[in-house]
C-alpha cells in the first residue's frame, strides 16, 4: 500500500487544462516541487524541451508568463505543464490530452519529445490525437469505461483501421428495401 505523496513522487501529471500561474518561468516549474533546486529544474526544462526557448528570453527563468501563462504560445504553456510534472523526475508521465491546444507543427515537436521521455520513463498519453498516437509503441482503446482493444500499436491501429471501414461499407450500403407486389 503506498501514501498519495509515494504515488506524487512517482507519477509527474500533465492536465488538459494546464494552468500557469502569475509570475516567472522558473517559478511555474518549480510549483511542481516546492523547494526544487535550480539544477532540478533546468534538467525537467531541458526535458520538456523548453530550455531553449527560456534562454533566448531576454529575462531567461526569471521571464514572467502572465495570468495563467497569457505572455506565452500554447505551446510553450504546454511544455511548461510537462516540466513542471518533470520537475522531481517522475519514473511515470501521464498526460491527458496534451496537444488539444497545439497546432500541427507544435503537435508534431510534442510527439518527439514524448518518444525521447519514453525511453528513460513510462509515458502515458490520454488522446484522440492520430499524430500522438503515431509515436505510440502500445496502445489502449477504451469503449465506455471498458477495454476494447489493447496491444502493439501497429496491430490495434490495424483493427481501428478495420472496423472504421467496416462501419463505413455498412452504412454506404443502400438499405434492402422490401418487394412490392402489385
């Protein structure tokens, strides 16, 4: 049986909603681990892949984000939520969907990293992003509360694939109309 701070330690979360609050890039992360050194939270900013956009800001760490993170793109809202679950080094990394805010090209960077952070942890993405699910080694499709399908990634996409198309003949078929005799 473990505590919820045991668990806390564990498991670095990473809302649909991710929340900034008011005042700098370093505080934010930080707000992950009260507490957290400065080499801590550079190594979750290197991870997240946000590093090197803070360094280029004329304040650096000490940038202020706004209300709720306004002086920032979505994207780096986004990569900021995902250090700041980092920050104490979690060995597990759960998402819900983290690129609902993102455009393409900013889904695609989010989609690297996540392939990066997986081979030193466990990442688990909640999403309905085809682009996410293409960086995906297995997956795990839920169906009103229940497992419908689980497995390698290639083979559940396959059965996806399968059953889009099945359903798509069914309904592209005409409707068998009754004989009429007259």
């Amino acid at each position: 049986q473990f505590t919820r701070r045991e668990l806390a330690n564990w498991i670095g979360y990473v809302p649909q909603e991710s929340v900034l609050f008011d005042g700098s890039l370093r505080d934010n992360i930080a707000q992950g681990k009260p507490g957290a050194t400065d080499q801590e939270i550079l190594a979750a900013a290197v991870a997240a892949g946000v590093h090197s956009f803070v360094i280029d800001m004329p304040e650096g760490y000490a940038t202020q984000v706004g209300e709720a993170g306004s002086l920032l793109s979505g994207g780096m809202r986004q990569r900021m939520a995902i250090a700041r679950a980092l920050i104490g080094d979690p060995p597990i990394l759960v998402m819900d969907e983290p690129s609902g805010s993102l455009d393409r090209q900013a889904e695609e960077q989010l989609r690297t990293m996540l392939m990066e952070l997986s081979k030193s942890r466990t990442v688990i993405i909640v999403t309905h992003s085809p682009v996410l699910l293409q960086g995906c080694r297995s997956l795990v499709v839920m169906e009103q509360g229940k497992i419908a399908c689980a497995g390698p990634a290639a083979d559940v996409m396959r059965i996806l694939s399968q059953q889009q198309q099945a359903a798509k003949a069914q309904q592209a078929a005409p409707a068998a109309s009754p004989t009429q005799q007259g």
